[in-house]
C-alpha cells in the first residue's frame, strides 16, 4: 500500500516530466498527466453537482 501510495503521489508525478523521477516504478509518459486530468474533472463534476443540489 504504501508503494502504490509513493508512486503515484502528486509530487513523484509531477517530477516524471522533468526526467526526475522518484522511484523506477509507476506511471511514466503521458499517464501522470492523464491521471491528474481525471482527478481534477472528477473534483470539479462533484463540486457542480453539490453546487446544483445546495444552491436554492
């Protein structure tokens, strides 16, 4: 568990498109970014769908 939760942390992601990465393993190329992508999309669709559910 802790593995996964070290590779596929913000910062070790982060520093795969810099050709620094933190381990050896993990997501390489454009998978960070995609990742990130879905997290954030994911963030944003629950937040309006609370918003909308909230707001009177």
């Amino acid at each position: 568990m802790r593995t996964a939760l070290f590779e596929y942390s913000v910062p070790n992601q982060l520093s795969v498109f810099y050709s620094n990465s933190l381990g050896t393993s993990g997501p390489s190329g454009w998978d960070p970014l995609w990742i990130m992508t879905g997290l954030t999309a994911a963030a944003l669709g629950g937040a309006f769908v609370l918003l909308g559910k909230r707001d009177v």
